[in-house]
C-alpha cells in the first residue's frame, strides 16, 4: 500500500502524530492492560467454583460407589474438622 502511494505521489512522507499522541496511546494501553488484569482476576474468582463444586461431586460419587464414604446420618457422631 506504502510503495502505491509512493508510486503514484513520488513522496514518501512519514506520518507523525507527535507528543500528544504517542500520550494518548500509552494512555489507552495502560487502561487496556488494567482492564485485561481486572477481567482475568474476575474469571478466575468466578469459573473457579464452577469447576470446583462438580469436582467435588464427582469425588464423592467415586468414594460412594467404592465404598469409601460414610452416609451422612452414619456420621452423626464423627468429627471431621
């Protein structure tokens, strides 16, 4: 696209915005870049327990099925904390 315009203008000019520009795009980055680290600290608090809560179904199914976890009106008496 570059070597058209040269080409057909016979002028090969850089494009400059200048201070205030090379600013305002180390502004948008930042608060892109803040934003990115705010949504991935979001998906980790909240898809975190979505695969947490079925594990732990699973788990207890597995445990159910071999034999290995006590029902719960058999641990009335046991303390597990």
């Amino acid at each position: 696209m570059i070597l058209l315009i040269y080409l057909f203008t016979g002028e090969f000019r850089l494009e400059t915005h200048g201070p205030l520009g090379t600013l305002w795009v180390s502004f948008g980055l930042i608060a892109f870049y803040i934003a990115l680290i705010w949504l991935n600290s979001l998906l980790g608090l909240f898809l975190t327990p979505l695969f947490i809560v079925p594990g732990t179904w699973l788990l207890d199914w597995r445990k159910r099925r071999k034999g290995e976890l006590v029902e719960a009106d058999q641990a009335e008496g046991t303390y597990q904390g």
